[in-house]
C-alpha cells in the first residue's frame, strides 16, 4: 500500500530533524571544542548544512504533500501536527537560499570573532562585522514582513515567539518599568540593613564541576541523554536524546557558576521529556523560546534560589567546597538574593534583571526597524542602563553592548523571551502553590516530584500541540498575567 501523503511528510521532516541533529552538534563543538583555526571552515559547513535544510522544506513537492495530507483523514492528533509542519514550511518558504547562507556565514564570522574582540573590548573591530549581521537580519525582517504584515523586527520576533507582538510585549514592558525601579530601591534599602557573609574562595573548578554534577542529578538531569562542558556563554544546546549544556567557572565565585548550571539544567529536562513519539517532528518540540525560558527560569530562580532548596544543597556545597561561616542556609539564601544593579545581564539578581531584559528588546527593535544605525548601538545602551539601573557604561563596551552572544549570529527578538519565560515560570508555581500549600517544605524535604511531574504533564509532554496562549491556559486556568511575576518578586525581596 502506498504512503499516504502525511507519511511522506513524517519521512521528510524526520529526515530534517537528523540535519538539525548535525547542526547542533557542530554549533555545540563551535563554542566548547574547536580549535580557533577551524572556525572558517565550520562555518562554510555549516552553512551549507543550513542550505540543505532550507532546500529541503522549500521543495516544490513538500507543498503538494501539504495540499494534499489536508485532505486526508487525519486524526485530531495528524491534524495538529501538520498544522505545525505547515507552520515550519511557510516560514522557510518565505525566505531565499542564499539569504540563509549568507546569514549563517555572517553570524559564524561575528561570533568567533567577537570572544576576542569582547575581551578587548575592541567595539571598532566588532562593529565590521556586526553591520553585515544587522544589514541580513533586517532583509530577513523585511522579507517576512511582506507576508506577515508585521514590522520587520515584529517578524524576527514571531520566530522566537509565535503570535507575540509588540504591542502586547510594549504593554508588559511599560507595566514592569512603572513599578520595577521602586521596587528595586525597597529591596536595597531592606538589605542594606541585613548582615550578609561573602564566600571565600579560591574555589577549585573542579570542586565546582562536581557540584554542580550533583546538582544536575539532584535535578533529574539524564546523563545518559547528555553532559556538561565549558563555554564562553553558558547555553543548552543539541537535541532531545542528545542535550548539551555548558556553563562557565571562576575559582573567585561559585555562586554563579552553580546557578548557570541549575538554569541550562531547567532547558536540558524540557528537551529530555519532550514526548518520544513526535520529538522528530515539529509538533514535538518546545513550543516557543518563552516556554524554553520559563523552564530555566522556573529551575533557577522559582526552585534554585527558593531558600528550601538552598537548605537542601547546602551540605553539597560544603561537601564540594568545603565548610564555611558563608554556607549556612540563611546566608546563602541571602546571596542569591542580594539586590545589585550591575553591568552583566546573565550575571544579573533576579530583580533587575527584567531591566536587562527591557533595554534590549528597545535596542534591537529600533535596530531591525531602521530607526538606529549599527553605530548608534553603544550611545543608547549607555543611556538606558544609567536610566534603568543607574550604571554608568560609557566606554566600557565588554560589559556593555558587546556582552552578548545573540546579537553576534543574529539572533534579533530572542530577547524579549527572558522575561516572558520569568513571568510563564512565576504564574505556574504559583499554580503549584494552590495545588501544594506545603510545596517549600515538601523542597526542604527533597520531595521535588510534585514540581517535576507538574511541568512533565503541563508543559513537558504537550510540546507544540498547543498554541502558547492556550498551553498557559491549559496548565494554569488563565493566560499570561504578569500580576503573579511582581509578587513573586515583592514576596521574596520585601516580606
């Protein structure tokens, strides 16, 4: 019997979830691995990977096979699939080959470039590259426009976000921006009264690999399904069988370190439970890079710096580590808590971080709009941290502009997804709360099951069967509401 023309496009988008299984590999050994003089090479390689990809989905027959599995007797469960590989399918078909190629080699020359270029705080020599980065992404803003009817960067963002707009994030943001800088003031003026104990290091990586391992297993990490390096830019990255994630250590600070590995850990156990049956197909993947965030968000601040999950690692930090007057629960619980604006969005407090968060998402949607120039990046950046968080980065391009990896590869509407994911994260533990009253001893205690088996059943396993509004719908009883981020965040730094 010959394959219905649904089958046929399982095969085919099977086929591209194994070139997608290649790419990350290689993007994977770009950042930890490879040596420096291969960088050129790779990202002729890999650009040619993302043209075959490319070249696949736009195949005149992949959109007769869609035409003609719409008329088939799919079951609700097909149905919803091939609204996703439709989804995937448009989106590619909207865009030319030579477009994705130059993109890939612009973003890979960018990239490698710029760890060196950012360590000397050379914003001349990043800024050669960087023009060929913007000019691409706003042709790929402006193609995709053309059919959305979105903005250029609205477009960029609809990738990231599917249904998102800026009118919507605008609203959010603006709420945010009229009570975070008080809160922020309160929440240093309440520690400034408080006695807080420094760690004291050296703190040997190794002892910290080792930790943060025991962490990971703590967490439910499957090493069997993957690992844990070093990079420049902690990220999660390969795919479902196969997670990778990176984080990075200095022997002056185990704090951040742990915390970087708790974060990837939140994205790698989304990836790891995603549902076994469809991870190859669009369906079964994560359903937007919000949801993606409040997953590690969930783990990292949600879980990670709730004080019943400190008391429960602290005899693994003295383990690791060794004991300390700083590793009592309380003193920990005030490190990972302490309030200080300061230049490094990844490095940020929990409570200004929506501030990093805000000023990017400004940046980038005037850049990809055409209302700023490449060469005005550095001026307005300057402008908004000592607006937003009174920091004063003024010549300082490392810990400014140029600390970020995705404006490097082009990775223009990302962003935005930070704080949606913190705000995704804060609204479903506080679903968990009505469903645990005890939820922070049932923490103390070890007993993280509840919090696990919830996001395997709401969000893990659901993948892209659902619209995101509908996911949050469905897990939660109501769509997004920012209302339970502001008091999460009033709860932990006021009460």
């Amino acid at each position: 019997m010959p394959a219905t023309a649904y089958q046929q496009l399982v095969t085919i988008f099977t086929r591209l979830y194994r070139y997608e299984h290649l790419a990350a590999m290689v993007g994977w050994d770009q950042a930890v691995m490879m040596p420096p003089e291969g960088n050129e090479a790779r990202g002729a390689a890999m650009a040619e990977l993302d043209v075959l990809m490319h070249r696949t989905l736009t195949d005149t027959t992949l959109a007769e096979l869609l035409a003609a599995a719409s008329r088939e007797p799919l079951s609700d469960a097909e149905q919803v699939s091939l609204r996703e590989m439709q989804r995937q399918w448009q989106l590619a078909n909207l865009l030319p080959a030579s477009l994705i190629e130059a993109k890939t080699l612009a973003g890979s020359k960018c990239s490698h470039a710029w760890r060196t270029q950012r360590a000397n705080n050379d914003w001349d020599g990043f800024l050669a590259n960087f023009r060929s980065v913007v000019s691409l992404a706003r042709e790929e803003g402006i193609l995709l426009s053309h059919q959305t009817g979105l903005s250029p960067y609205e477009s960029l963002l609809n990738k990231y976000e599917p249904g998102m707009t800026c009118a919507e994030l605008d609203r959010i943001f603006a709420d945010v921006k009229s009570w975070l800088p008080a809160l922020i003031q309160q929440a240093m003026a309440k520690q400034a009264t408080e006695t807080r104990i420094t760690a004291t290091g050296p703190f040997a990586i190794e002892a910290q690999r080792a930790l943060g391992v025991e962490v990971m297993a703590l967490l439910g990490f499957n090493f069997a399904a993957g690992r844990l390096d070093v990079s420049h830019h902690p990220f999660c990255g390969g795919v479902a069988e196969d997670v990778r994630i990176t984080t990075r250590y200095t022997e002056a600070d185990f704090s951040q370190s742990l915390m970087g590995i708790v974060h990837e850990t939140g994205h790698a156990r989304y990836e790891q439970n995603l549902p076994h049956a469809t991870r190859h197909l669009p369906v079964g993947r994560a359903r937007s890079m919000g949801i993606h965030e409040s997953q590690s968000l969930a783990f990292e601040m949600q879980l990670g710096r709730n004080p019943a999950f400190l008391a429960l690692i602290t005899p693994l930090i003295e383990q690791h580590l060794g004991p300390q007057a700083a590793f009592t629960p309380a003193n920990l619980a005030q490190i990972y808590t302490q309030v200080q604006p300061d230049f490094i969005r990844v490095d940020a407090d929990e409570l200004t971080y929506p501030a990093h968060v805000i000023l990017r998402y400004e940046i980038e949607r005037a850049l990809i709009n055409g209302e700023i120039e490449p060469d005005d990046v550095p001026a307005l950046w300057d402008q908004k941290m000592q607006a937003y968080l009174g920091v004063d980065t003024t010549g300082n391009f490392k810990n400014g502009c140029m600390q970020d990896i995705h404006w490097t590869d082009g990775s223009f509407g990302y962003f935005p997804s930070y704080t949606l994911g913190a705000m995704y994260a804060a609204q479903y533990f506080a679903t968990l709360r009505r469903l645990y009253p005890d939820l922070d001893q049932r923490i103390g205690e070890g007993d993280l099951a509840p919090i696990f088996t919830w996001l395997n059943t709401h969000i893990w396993q659901q993948a892209s069967q659902l619209e995101t509004d509908q996911l949050i719908r469905s897990a939660t009883g109501e769509p997004l509401n920012p209302v339970y981020f502001r008091q999460h965040l009033e709860q932990r730094y006021l009460a």
